[in-house]
C-alpha cells in the first residue's frame, strides 16, 4: 500500500468519523430520527449515530430568558396601556419540543403575547400597578399549562412596565393627591377627637379635688413667668383665692 493511499485514507477518516461520532454538552440533548422516525434521545457526551440513515436534532435544556414585546393593552375599566414582560422557559421533554411544534421558540413568544394580553385585559388598571405579584403567577400559570403540550415548563413571568399616556398620567397624579389630602384630614379629624377625649378627662379629674385645679394654676404662672413678657394678665378665680384666705371668728352673734 502506498504512502499516498494511506493518506486518502487517512483524510478520509478524519472527513468520515465527524459524522458517526457526535459530542453533546451537559446541557444538551440530540433527538434522533432513523428514516425519519424517532427513535431516542441521546446525551450528554459522545454519541454515535449512522450517517445518511440517522438524523439529530439538537436541543438546550437551559433557562431561555425572552422579552415579551410592548402589547397594547385594554384594561377591564376601559384604560388603553402599553404593557412588556420577560418570561423564563425551559425545554424538559426535548422530543415534545421538537415533534409538538415546528419552532418552539417562536410559539412560545407568540403565546406569551397573547396571553399578556387576555389575562391584563380582565384586570383594572389599579391592579396592574399594585398587584403585579399576582399577576405574574396569573400569566404563568397559564402559560405553562398551554406550553406542557409542547414539552416546555413556563418558571416564571415578570411584567416589566406599564406604560401611560401624559394625559392618564396627571390624572393619577391627581387622584393620589386628593388621596392623600383625604388621609391627612382624617388624621387631623382623629388627633382632635382624641386630644378633646384627654382634655375633658383631664377636666374631670380636676373638678374632682379644688387643690389639684390651684396646682395647674401654679403651674401655669410658673410657664408664663419663664416668657419675656412685660404684662401678664391672669384671670383668678374666686374660688381660687378663697382657699388662701383664713375664716375669721363669727362676729355675727
């Protein structure tokens, strides 16, 4: 056998063994069709498949992260929106995915839109700002429960914005400040009634015993006397007085 022989041998295995022999990563899986039918799923590692006769179709079994395009939105109380999410997906049955639907990426970035859609459009526009939490496990429950056909789990949704018009905007604006403004004279309305309720305990207590009504009296001398004032008019009652005055003998017999 000659040296050239051996060479095209040897190019020709080098050409040929690529072609058997397959490497799939640790997070990959091949999807094998033998004539055209399935027949198994291989990986990870080195797999061997017979040219011509078998076919691969390789799948990722990572987290996909998709953005969800701006969807315009009509909530349930009549208000038009610009809402965008980002879903995480991951393929788990790789044969579903390749046999169930012809691209599964794209299928599940057009679902993602509509559901976006049908499940934002049954909510108030007041929901959508406050209760995203609970709208994100809305849309992925939803999601993941059309998308089990096709061999792929829905992990979860975030809603990422919800864009408003200028003019929606200054009416939310508004409407929180009147919001605001209601809690403040509530407030307000709670602090007189409870400081009118201490007071008129206060009173009460007072009236029970005339020395502790001369000692608030003292001690209200005693904080106006600490102020620069050069007058300080004090109304006495006569009451007051009478208790530093000592009763004299009765003269009336």
């Amino acid at each position: 056998m000659s040296v050239m022989t051996l060479v095209y041998i040897a190019i020709g295995i080098v050409i040929v063994l690529p072609m058997f022999f397959k490497i799939l990563r640790e997070y990959e899986r091949a999807v094998v069709f033998t004539f055209g039918r399935f027949t198994s799923v291989k990986g990870p590692g080195l797999i061997i498949i017979i040219p011509i006769v078998q076919q691969i179709e390789r799948v990722e079994l990572r987290t996909v992260v998709m953005d969800v395009p701006s969807q315009d939105v009509i909530s349930r109380d009549n208000v038009s929106v610009k809402v965008n999410a980002v879903i995480y997906f991951r393929v788990i049955d790789p044969e579903r995915a390749i046999i169930q639907v012809e691209n599964f990426h794209v299928a599940t970035s057009q679902l993602a839109q509509t559901t976006l859609r049908a499940v934002l459009g049954k909510h108030e526009l007041d929901e959508m700002l406050a209760e995203r939490e609970k709208l994100n496990k809305d849309i992925q429950s939803d999601l993941d429960q059309q998308t089990d056909a096709w061999g792929i789990k829905v992990a979860n949704v975030e809603i990422k914005h919800v864009d408003l018009d200028e003019s929606m905007i200054r009416a939310i604006a508004k409407q929180a400040e009147a919001e605001r403004e209601r809690r403040a004279k509530i407030i307000h309305a709670e602090g007189e009634l409870q400081a009118s309720q201490k007071l008129l305990e206060a009173a009460q207590i007072l009236a029970q015993d005339p020395n502790a009504m001369q000692l608030r009296y003292l001690q209200t001398l005693n904080a106006i006397a600490g102020e620069r004032n050069s007058t300080i008019v004090f109304p006495v009652p006569i009451d007051f007085l009478k208790s530093f005055v000592r009763t004299g003998p009765d003269t009336s017999r």
